[in-house]
C-alpha cells in the first residue's frame, strides 16, 4: 500500500503544461518567507488603493488555489475533478464581515450551496465558517460566560436562527453539512450550538460535521466527551479533523495576554493528536463519521490501514478524505483512483473578498515544515516525466 502517492501522471493529469509551470513557479515563491510577506503586503497595498492588479491575481494564485468567482463558475472544475472521482466542497471563502446584512448574505448563499450539492453527486458536502454568521466577538463574550446586553441577545438570536435554518435545509435535502472551526477564543460558543445542531439533526445519520484543530491540546478529550454525549443522548457525531489554520494568531494572543498557548509546542505532538482522534474515530466508526482533513501523508497511510483492519471498505460512505484545491494532488487523486472517498475544498468569490483567505493560505505553507518542498519535488517529478516521454 505504500508509495501510492507518488505516481505524478495520476496526481497532475488534469493539468496542462502551462498550468503545471505556473504551479512550480507559485509554489517557489510560497517557499520563500520574506517574499511572501512583502507580497502579502504589496498585494493588500493595491487592492486598497483600488490598482489595476485583479487581473494578474486571477490569472496566477487565485485561478490556482480557487475555483471561480462563483458557483457556476466553479463548475468547469468540480465536473473536471469529479471525472477522476475527486469530489468536490464549494467553499465561499469571504472573511472578515461584520455586518448583519453580510452575514444574511452568507447566509443565503451557504443555502445555495446546499441546493447545489443536492443537484450534484460531485458535490457531497456544503460548509460554512461560523463567523460567517456572526461576529466573532460575540461568539466570544458567549463562550466567556460574560452577560450580554438587550442588543446582543437579539444579536445571537439572529445568528442561532441562521444555524438552524441551514442545518435544517441540510437535514431536509440529506446534505451533509461541514462547519469549520476558528480561533480557540471564539469557538467554545460554536461547539455548543453545533452540538445541539448535533442532537437535533443528526438522529439517524450525520448531517451535521463540527471541526476539531489537533494542535489544539484540549481537542482529543472534547471529542472524547461529545462522543460519551451522543451516546447517551442518542445522536451521531460528524467529525471533520484538521491539525488547524490560526497558530501564529493563536500563539501571539497568547503571549500577548500572558496565558499558555492552547496549542501543542511542537509538530510532532500535533501529529500525535491528530493520528489519536483518527484512531478514536475509527474504533467508534458506528457511531462517529469522519472528513478527515489533512496533507500529511503518514496520516492518509493511516487511516488507510486503520480503515483496512476493520474491514472496512474504501468507499464507505462515513470516512472522507479531504485537501484543499491546488495542493496534494498526489495524495487526492492516487486515493481516489483506489476507490477513496475524496473531496478537494474549492474556495471562491470575488477576487478581491478572497484575498485573505488566499494569504493566509500562502501564510500557512511558508511555517508548515516540508509542504511547499514536497509540492515542488512532485511538480518537478511531472515535469520531468513529460519531457521523457
């Protein structure tokens, strides 16, 4: 079993030529720290000043890490991927909103989501970010137990309301639904609504899938105890495991505010935690169903093995494999062909609201030890097997 995720041709051939030039080219500038700072702030610089650069964005990192600036846009693609059985998750990758009519606006178009994956067989999970719905402040004033005034009352009753009307579309359309986790600060208040999105929606199979970040140290325990919870309240569990996104936000606010970092020290220890959760999962598979997140391969190796010492088969329908579009076509596409279930994530909208998302994205590559280094070495492996041919 071992070695499949080094078989390029699989991996890369949905890419041209040009397109796997411009990937070699975009992931040698991620490898570069200073670089991707200085873009990152050169890039901010002119999307504010309102410069003519929207164009080049789209035409290199966008077109690459994103799928379009909409649904149907992003269409070409999904059926693409879906052609060698990669799915696909529409991720409408605008952050930052704080208004109530933006959050309606994510609101309705996370429901259009839902009506998409419904229509499309390549499309077998919606998702939404909670502060999509919300200001992360009150999410946080609500996890701290702090009171909140008449007007923020009203506030959160607004964005339960926008919680249960999507969960309830998903439930009634049988789609399954991936919420996405966020800074720890924020996300004890949306770990209490998921789960009784949980309770309520997710009696006879799961609709509904949380997200724990493993470099988080209290993250195996609470799963732990949400799976004690389900079980004797009588719902299923929908887990979708990733090592995280926010750790140099999550270690300045802790240094900043003189409290331990909440997450793990080192990679190592986060590995262990994510390959612990994975294992968990597995062994409570009746009653716990997985997206599991990740680009590490040791990993995928094992939950593959996992998977294969319970008997059970590549296909089944509760365990996922999921990676981020642009990245880890190697891993993707070699496990789709062995009949895995497989989805890339597939940000988009407009070029300009996506930005963030894309800098963060090149953000995480530069401090991810081996990602960028393994993405050229198998980009380079395919562009030297072309030129053999």
């Amino acid at each position: 079993m071992r070695n499949i995720f080094n078989n390029t041709q699989v991996a890369f051939s949905l890419k041209s030529d040009t397109e796997l030039h411009r990937a070699y080219f975009l992931f040698k500038m991620i490898a570069n720290e200073p670089l991707v700072r200085i873009g990152t702030a050169v890039t901010n610089f002119a999307l504010k000043a309102h410069l003519p650069v929207e164009g080049l964005i789209r035409a290199t990192v966008f077109d690459h890490f994103c799928g379009g600036v909409n649904e149907e846009d992003c269409l070409v693609v999904v059926d693409k991927m879906f052609a060698k059985g990669v799915s696909s998750v529409l991720d409408y990758s605008v952050e930052g909103k704080e208004e109530e009519d933006q959050f309606d606006v994510v609101l309705e178009k996370t429901l259009k989501l839902i009506a998409f994956a419904k229509e499309k067989k390549a499309i077998p999970f919606a998702v939404f970010k909670p502060t999509g719905f919300g200001r992360l402040e009150l999410y946080q004033k609500i996890g701290e137990g702090q009171e909140l005034n008449s007007d923020e009352t009203e506030e959160w009753s607004r964005v339960v309301a926008r919680f249960n009307k999507v969960c309830k579309t998903a439930y009634e359309n049988d789609v399954a639904l991936l919420i996405d986790a966020e800074e720890s600060w924020m996300q004890n208040a949306a770990d209490d609504l998921i789960e009784k999105m949980m309770q309520q929606y997710n009696t006879s199979k799961v609709i509904v899938f949380n997200t724990l970040q493993m470099y988080r140290k209290d993250r195996l325990d609470y799963l732990k105890k949400l799976h004690k919870k389900a079980e004797t309240k009588g719902f299923k569990v929908g887990i979708k495991l990733v090592r995280g996104a926010y750790m140099e936000k999550e270690n300045e606010r802790a240094e900043e505010n003189g409290y331990s970092s909440p997450i793990h020290d080192s990679k190592e220890a986060t590995d262990q935690n994510y390959d612990a959760a994975l294992k968990y999962i597995v062994y409570a598979i009746d009653t716990i169903s997985i997206f599991a997140g990740t680009h590490n391969e040791s990993s995928v190796y094992l939950l593959m093995d996992l998977m294969e010492g319970k008997g059970i088969k590549p296909n089944d329908s509760r365990i996922w494999f999921g990676q981020l579009y642009g990245m880890s076509d190697t891993i993707s596409f070699n496990l789709a062909e062995k009949g895995y279930n497989v989805a890339k994530y597939l940000p988009f909208g407009p070029v300009k609201d996506v930005m963030p998302y894309l800098i963060r994205r090149a953000e995480e590559n530069t401090s991810v030890t081996g990602q960028t280094s393994r993405e050229l070495t198998m980009i380079k492996m395919e562009r030297d097997r072309r030129k053999g041919r």
